[in-house]
C-alpha cells in the first residue's frame, strides 16, 4: 500500500478507524495531523464513531496518511485502510489499468462486497475484543482497589474500625500492602493511560489521558514518598493517597466500559442495515441454478428466487411473480406486487412467490449498499455547531494543566499541607477531563442519524441534520413528488345505450397504437381488468384533436372536445360530469362509436397514498407548505386542495422553479429574519431547485441525478419522511444542546470546587475519587441522553 491512489472522477470519502482516540483533544490533532498530508483536501474526525474520514484529492497516498497518524500516537488497525478504500469503490492500489473492463467490474464488485463484509465484521470482532479487555481490566482493578478502598477510607469514616486497624496492623506495613495493591493497579489496568497520556504530554499535545496519567501519578508519587522517604515531607503531610489513584483508575475503566456499550448500541443502526445482505445468491450458470456467494453474483447474471428467500442485489423480474416485502427500504408494512418488469431490491423478502431476475447492481452499486455509505458518512458529520466545541477543546486541556499547577502552588503557598496542595491539584485534573465534550456533538447525531434511517430517512450532509430544524416553509414539486407521476384512468361515464367494459375494449384497442401518456393509461386500464384488445386499422392521429380508427365493423373516435364538434356531435350532455372532472384535477377526453357520443373518460395523475397525511404532519409542526408546478394553475390549484397546501405557482417551467424558490425566500427577506426554504422534489428537472433550496430533500424513488444533487434522501419515495426528517433534526439539535450544557455546565460548576474555592469558608474540599465518579458519570449521562434520540417519532398535535 505504499503506492499512490488514482482517485475516481467522483471522489467519495474515506472513513478509517482510528485508535487510541480518548477525548475531543485527540479529534482537533488526528484532523489537523490528516490535513497537513499532501492529497488530502479535507478531513475530520467523529469521536463517536472513532473514525476519520478525509476527502482524497490528487496525489493522495494511504501509506502517508497512516504514517501521519501513528506519528502523533494513533493507530490504523491492520488491514483497515485497504477495506477503507476498497468500500470507496477505489480498489486496489496499482491495479492493472490495462485489464479488461469486465474483469476490472467483476474484481472491483467482488472486492467491494467481500471489502464491506469483513469491514463489519472486524467491527464487530474488535468491538467484542475492546469490550472485553475493558472488562477484564475493571474486574481486576476492582478487586484489587476494594481492599485498599475499604481500610483507609472505612477507618477515616468509622472511627472504631480505625482504631481496630491500627492496633493489628503496623502503619508503615500497612503503607507497604497498599503500596503493592496500588502498584498493581496503575501499571496493570491502568497502563493504558499512562501509554497515551504521558508521550502525548511530552510532545506538547495533551490530552484526556494525560491528565489521568498526571493526576494518577501525582497522587501515587506523593504516597511513595510518604511511605518509604518520609522524612523529605513535613510532619503534617506525611499521608497516602494509594486509594485516591487506584480508585481514579477504577472508576474511568468503568465510564469507560458504559460509554463503549452505549456506544456499540448507538451504532446499530449500521449493523441492522449490514445484516439484511443476504448471504449467498441462486445463480443460474452454464444451464443450471447453483448457490454462490451474494459477492459472486455479476452484473447481467440470472438470479432465482424462492419463497421466504431474501434477494441478494439490485435487479429486474425477467419472469414470475410475487409479493416483497420491502418495508427495511421504503418502511411500508404492506408487501409490493411484482411480476415482469417490476425492479426488485437487494436486501428486501420475498413472501410466498417465486421469481427470476436480471442483476443489475451489484456489490457496492447495490441501494443497500448505498444507504449504509449514506449512514456511515451520516454518522460521521461534522455539524456547524462542532466547530465551537472544537475550539473550546482545543485549548481545555492545557488551561486544565495550567489551572492545576496554580491551584497547586496556590495551596503551597497558602494552604495548610502540601498535602492539601496536592489533592487540591489532582482534583483539578481528574474531574476536568473533557470526555463528556468530545461526545457531546457526535453521539448525538450518530444515534440521530441511524434513527432517521430506521425512518427511512437518509442524511446525505451533515449541515442538513442542523439546517432542516429551521426550515420555515417547505416547497414541493407536484409531479412525481406529490403525485404518482404516472396517469391512470380514474372515471369512465358512458352515454345511455352503451356497456362500459365494451367501450373502455374499442378504445383501448385505438390508443394501443398511441404513444400518448393518456393512451398508456387506458391500455393499462383494459389490461387490469381482463380485456382483450381488438386490432385496430385506418388509424389516424390529428394534432390537437385526438385519434380515429376502426375496430371490426365499429369506426371509433377518442379526443377532445373539438374533435367531436368536428364530427357533428355534442358534449354537452356530458358537462356535468366534465366539470366535476376538472374540480378534481382530472383531464377529460370524448369517445364516439358509430358516429354516436359514446363516454367522457378521465385519465389524472393520481396522488400518492401518504400525500395527505405528509402535508399534514408538516402544517402539525407548525410550517408553511408551498406547492410548484408546470401544470395549468387550475390543475395545480385542485391538486393543492386536495392534499391541504394554500400556497400554489402554477404554470412554472423547469428552469423557472430556481426563481420560484428565489422568491418565496424573498417574501421572508423583507419580514423580520431571512426565511429558510426545503425543497421536495425527485425529477432531473428538479436538481437546481434542490441545490437552491436551503435543504433539498430528494424523493428516493426519483432521478440518480436528483439524489446527487439533495442533502436529504427518502429512501422508501414516501412523503411522510419530510416530518420525520424534521423531527429527527429538531431532536437531535435538542438533544446536543442539551448535552452541551451538561458538559460544559459541569466542568464549570465542579472545576473551582475542585480547586477548593469552597475550603476558606465552609472546609469542603473535593476528593479526587469523587472527581472520577463525577467525571466517568457526565460521559454516561451524555451518552444515555443521545440513546434518547432512538424513540424519536413524529408529533402530530400543536405547532412547535
């Protein structure tokens, strides 16, 4: 891996796991260490997800990046950086330029699904392995703390038990056991911190860890003077403080261990996404159906299956027919119909038919796939509202250390003790540690974003997770968006004398030979209900009027008004019925049989099932809802009643809709503050308008082209993920301010205590064990109250 990466035309990012990472200060050094790499045009890291993502550019080198990091004191798991690249879709470094596309597409999706299985995989072995060394290293520092604990603290609180203890055991043999049991607690399970902690202080960086290692040291060093030079202290101070550092020790492994449990169960959402590819794939290959590796499968393969089976890639039915259940995509209950033609979705269960399909995308190309990069690249966001936390950490660390050493020498000088001094100092040090920062901002849009995902919801920015929380009005394309974008027939009224099913057969029969979308929706129609079409000849299509052919021994007409006034015949008995059709949207047109008025047929586009209910939800919390179309104002206009929207621009052409969100922003412009727009579309036409929008949200049914161009992804195509979308925002947003100010509130409240403001007046001085409780105990309240975001649901009653 020591050669240069060729970077793709469109460059994803790399997100690679990075260890050692303990505190908000390691954050701000692995980003800037990363950034100051040649070919890297950007990096930043999640301290959540303990990983670091960058932006590769010209001349970017793994190898270089890597040795970046390890040089500051991190480390890149083996193998991680290739499975890194490879899940990019950036294959192996100098791989042959001259192979043959096909093996290079078959190698590279191979590669790619093989790369995204072990990179779970690993994950989850080194989760397992992390815990359980944790775990290990807690039980033995707890059952060798107990001891200690239980004497020197039990005799300072239970007088009897002190003179108990002094009477059956020496004091200097005492100091000598607790000596050992702490020895073996801070070079045991507590090495870890001085490992990272002391080199990151010597070179001038520290960090969480350092201040362990000082504050632990401290305490342990001044005990060893205690116990074996005592003569070098004052008589007044001659105290140990084994119990102090072992129970430092103690109490960080066990934060430590909540935080990496919460932790794992933050990060589920990528798991449950990973677990629904399916293991292997049904494959015919030279004439028969064999099992392979779902890895295996290639573009243009034939793939089988059975009931209950799930599908392996993304592909389209060639024969049979089925129900699928595809609610871990669009989070629809109800199984989708598929037969001929119907696209299928890798990931997705098939219920009791079978079927064959053509793979069409495979490995890393498939929608499952893409939805875990969307999450992963989700999770690892950096928001906005993280920069002011990186500043803030940026500096905490070494203001702790300085603050201490002044606490320190202030005590010297004006205390009672040197002991004093000391306990004052390394209570600065424990309690300030700012772990609760560093996992403020990024647990919470972690959980936030896998539970956006649960909702079928796909965070393609990070600004978007901040931005969409103070969107004032929200802009919907109508066709494909709002409606299903497809017509359908949707009312047949046939004049007296006439059988509907014989009507609805002869002109079925003429619009088979129509390319017209109208056309298309009354030959579906026929097809639905069973009919049979007729043939058709002396076709004949007139511009502007409509169409005529014969069918048998019937000549039949179908188009608009003007072409039955052509003819001779009269549509107003039929105005009734034309108008109502219009009220609702629908686009009528004339059928004549025989020279007779026949039927009125209306053919719409017909909305899509949560419409309504999505519009709602919107007004529910407290927004403006704005509907854009090329329609005639009074087919847009009918749409907009139906769905509840009271803003419409009609008549609005592709180009045009950029100035229509131009404007609508404008009306917020000259009111009291600027207002903020998304924008709901899933067509190519609507790419400018998601990129003018201040959040666009791409429907995930719609145009790749569309999708690029959004911050949010729907990936189930319904509109009730707008609301959730919003709520999963506002939420989150919530939910980091609220940790925000528990962690800082915190170390603002406890770090002059701990100092001992509070001694001169009321003799409270604070113990370092309790600064370790303190502080393991503000990083599990941070990360317990993001695990809130889990539960987050859409609010229908009252505004915001």
């Amino acid at each position: 891996m020591n050669e240069t990466v060729r970077t793709p035309p469109s460059v994803e990012p790399i997100s690679i796991p990075v260890e050692g990472m303990t505190c908000a200060s390691c954050v701000r050094r692995v980003e800037t260490a990363a950034s100051r790499v040649p070919g890297v045009a950007a990096s930043s890291v999640n301290f959540a997800t303990k990983k670091l993502t960058v932006e590769p550019g010209d001349g970017f080198s793994p190898e270089a990046l890597a040795a970046a990091i390890e040089k500051i004191g991190y480390e890149v798991p083996a193998g991680a950086m290739q499975r890194a690249l490879n899940d990019a879709g950036y294959g192996a470094p100098g791989a042959d330029p001259h192979a043959s596309h096909g093996a290079q597409d078959h190698a590279h999706h191979e590669h790619a699904g093989q790369a995204a299985a072990d990179a779970h995989a690993s994950h989850d072995h080194a989760h397992m392995h992390g815990d359980g060394k944790l775990r290990r290293d807690l039980i033995l520092a707890f059952v060798l703390t107990l001891p200690l604990f239980v004497l020197e603290m039990g005799s300072h609180v239970y007088e009897p038990m002190h003179h108990w203890l002094m009477g059956a055991v020496e004091t200097q043999t005492l100091h000598y056991a607790y000596f050992v049991l702490a020895t073996a607690v801070i070079f045991g399970p507590g090495l870890r911190f001085l490992k990272s902690g002391l080199p990151a202080l010597f070179r001038g960086a520290p960090e969480m860890n350092s201040l362990v290692a000082v504050g632990v040291l401290a305490a342990y060093g001044y005990s060893l003077v205690a116990t074996f030079a005592p003569g070098l202290l004052p008589e007044n101070a001659r105290y140990v403080y084994y119990e102090a550092a072992t129970v430092i020790v103690t109490l960080i492994l066990f934060g430590r261990l909540l935080e990496a449990r919460a932790s794992g169960r933050a990060s589920r959402a990528i798991e449950k996404l990973a677990g629904l590819q399916a293991r292997t794939a049904r494959v015919e290959r030279d004439g028969r159906a064999v099992d392979v590796p779902t890895e295996e499968v290639v573009v243009g393969d034939m793939v089988v299956i059975r009931p209950g089976e799930r599908v392996p890639v993304d592909g389209i039915v060639i024969d049979g027919a089925s129900h699928v259940d595809e609610s871990m995509i669009s989070g629809e209950p109800v199984p989708v119909e598929k037969g001929e033609g119907a696209t299928v979705i890798g990931g997705t269960i098939n219920k009791t038919g079978s079927f064959r399909f053509r793979a069409e995308k495979v490995g890393r190309d498939t929608m499952l796939a893409q939805i875990i990069r969307m999450v992963e690249q989700a999770q690892g966001a950096k928001l906005p509202i993280q920069t002011l936390v990186d500043k803030v950490t940026a500096w905490f660390v070494p203001a702790v250390i300085a603050l201490a050493v002044v606490t320190f020498l202030a005590w010297l000088v004006f205390g009672p003790s040197l002991s004093h001094a000391v306990v004052a100092a390394v209570a600065v040090l424990i309690i300030a540690c700012p772990c609760a920062m560093g996992l403020a901002v990024p647990m919470s849009i972690m959980v936030g974003s896998g539970r956006a995902a649960e909702l079928g919801v796909l965070f393609r920015k990070g600004d978007a997770l901040q931005e969409l929380r103070s969107v004032d009005m929200v802009v919907f394309d109508k066709t494909g968006t709002i409606t299903k974008g497809k017509p359908e027939l949707t009312d047949l009224v046939t004049a007296q004398g006439f059988d509907e099913n014989e009507v609805l057969a002869l002109v079925a029969s003429v619009e088979a030979l129509s390319e017209h979308p109208t056309a298309d929706a009354i030959v579906r129609a026929a097809e639905a209900k069973g009919i049979a079409l007729r043939p058709a000849t002396d076709f004949r299509a007139t511009a502007g009027y409509g169409i005529e052919a014969r069918v048998g021994e019937h000549s039949v007409a179908v188009g608009s008004d003007r072409l039955m006034r052509k003819l001779g015949l009269d549509v107003s008995a039929f105005a009734a019925d034309t108008d109502r059709l219009a009220e609702d949207a629908k686009s009528p047109v004339y059928a004549a049989i025989d020279s007779r008025l026949a039927a009125v047929i209306a053919v719409a586009d017909e909305l899509k099932p949560h419409s309504v209910d999505a519009i709602r939800a919107l007004h529910d919390l407290g927004l403006e809802v704005a509907i854009v179309s090329g329609d005639r104002r009074r087919t847009a206009e009918a749409i907009a009643r139906r769905v509840g929207i009271g803003r419409v621009l009609a008549e609005v052409l592709p180009e045009g809709k950029v100035e229509a969100i131009r404007a609508l922003r404008g009306e917020g412009e000259r009111s009291a503050r600027s207002r903020k727009l998304a924008f709901v579309g899933d067509g190519i036409n609507d790419a400018p308008a998601l990129a003018e929008a201040d959040v666009g949200v791409a429907v995930g049914t719609g145009t790749d082209v569309a999708i690029e161009s959004a911050d949010v992804v729907l990936s189930g195509g319904s509109l009730a993920g707008v609301a959730d979308a919003i709520a999963v925002s506002r939420g989150t947003i919530r939910n980091i301010k609220e940790n925000l100010f528990w962690a800082f509130g915190y170390n603002v409240a406890l770090i002059p205590v701990a100092a001992g403001v509070l001694y001169p007046a009321f003799g409270i001085q604070l113990s370092p064990m309790i600064g370790a409780g303190a502080m393991a105990f503000s990083s599990v309240f941070v990360v317990a109250n993001a695990l809130r975001l889990k539960t987050v649901r859409v609010k229908r009653e009252g505004a915001r």
